[in-house]
C-alpha cells in the first residue's frame, strides 16, 4: 500500500508493535502526522488510514488548511518555531503547542487564546545539544519556564518537547530522548499534569517510542518527502 492512507494504517500498526514490544499499552503513543507543505487532501487521506493529530509548522500555510478540513474532528498541533507576532493565530486556531520556550511567547499566547476554548495545551522546547541554529531552553533554564507556563490561565503545561540533531545510529539516537525523560521525571512533583514527551520523527521514531515519548511528530514517513530546504 503506496497511498498515504495505506501509510498511515501502516505506521499506527508499527507505532502499536513497537509500545508492545517495550512493554508499553496499546494507544499510549499518539501520532501526529506532520502535514507541512502537503495539502488538505493529503491530510483526508490520513484520517481515513485513522490519523487524529495534524502537526503544521507555518501558520499561513495551516490556517486555510484547517478551515477546509473543518468537518473532521481533528486535533491540530502548531510544532514550529513560534514567532511572537504569529501568537494571536496560533492561539486561536490550535489545539496543542509543542515548542514554547519563552515566557513572552507563552504569555501572549495565553492572553490570546479565545475565551470560549479550552486553555492551549502547551509543551515546552528543551534544547539539549546546545544547538544555537535551534530553539528550545537549556535545561537549567527549564524549571523556571515550566514554573511561569503553569501559573497562565489560558495555557495548560503539558509536557516536554525536543528536535535533536539527527543520528544515524538507533543505539545512539536513545540518548537525548532519555535525557528528556529525566527531565520530565524531575518537574512532575512540582506539576503532576505533565504527561507527554513529544519526541521521535520519521527517522528516530522507535529509539524516542522506547525511551518513553507518548507523541510522535512524523511527516515525510506518512506524507512523503519535502522540497528541497523546507524543513
Ligand atoms: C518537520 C517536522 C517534523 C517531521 O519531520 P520528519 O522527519 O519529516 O518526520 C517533526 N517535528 C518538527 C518540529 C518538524 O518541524
């Protein structure tokens, strides 16, 4: 099966096979299919492969995508880099924001978020390679933002994020997602609503399933690949 649909079944199957084979539930990993540059038409033929959670980077690409796809009970993720005069847009037409990592973007994105919608479930970007080309805190800086994310009404502190650099090696690939394990392990007794690691793309997802992410982000294994340069 070539089709996007036939993928998506596929990858939901082989998410499902690996959480077992580490001991972990049936349903305990979410995908999200990242639909950047691809249309609203590739997104219908995920959900009837049995995709929920659309992640889009580029807010003015997603916005009409959302619209034109407003008969399905999707959940949409804004996983990109978040810039704060793209705030009052991403707060109004998502669901989940994965890469929060200043408490102006946060607070903004809290004023603005609609009255009549739930609060912004909100992850926060952790930057563990010290990779200045990326966003993301260090993890010194992490408990601080955590700490002002949780006290903004219209933003729900959810969990952890992290994008790091690409390894080949899946034995090598385990390290960071266990270091945002640990971190997320740490904060939880200060804030016991933080459930979710959102980690693992199209080439790291098993090493991020096995260290625990209960999101994966997946574009080019459920949509096929980018043009050149659009990441
Ligand atoms: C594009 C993107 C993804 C998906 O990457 P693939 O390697 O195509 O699976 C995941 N997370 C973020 C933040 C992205 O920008």
């Amino acid at each position: 099966m070539h089709s996007t649909t036939g993928r998506t079944r596929a990858l939901l199957a082989e998410i499902d096979r690996i959480a077992a084979a580490c001991g972990r539930a049936r349903g305990s990993v979410t995908l999200v299919g990242v639909a950047k540059t691809h249309p609203a038409s590739a997104v219908r033929e995920a959900w009837a492969g049995g995709l929920r959670h659309v992640g889009e980077s580029y807010l003015q690409e997603a916005v009409p995508k959302i619209a034109a796809l407003a008969d399905l009970p999707l959940t949409w993720h804004f996983v990109g880099r978040i810039q704060a005069n793209k705030t009052a847009a991403i707060a109004r037409h998502f669901d989940w924001v994965h890469a929060v990592d200043r408490i102006r973007v946060a607070e903004r994105l809290s004023a603005q978020r609609p009255a009549e919608r739930p609060p912004l479930e909100c992850c926060l970007e952790v930057n563990l390679g010290g990779e200045p080309s990326k966003g993301g805190v260090t993890p010194a800086e992490l408990s601080a933002l955590a700490d002002a994310v949780a006290g903004l009404p219209g933003l729900r502190l959810r969990g952890l994020m992290t994008l790091p650099e690409a390894i080949a090696d899946p034995a090598a690939q385990r390290a960071p997602f266990a270091a945002l394990a640990e971190l997320l392990a740490g904060l939880r007794d200060r804030h016991p609503g933080m459930d979710t690691l959102s980690m693992g793309m199209s080439g790291d997802m098993e090493a991020a399933i096995i260290e625990g992410a209960t999101m994966v982000r997946i574009g080019t294994a459920l949509f096929g690949a980018r043009e050149a340069g659009r990441n």
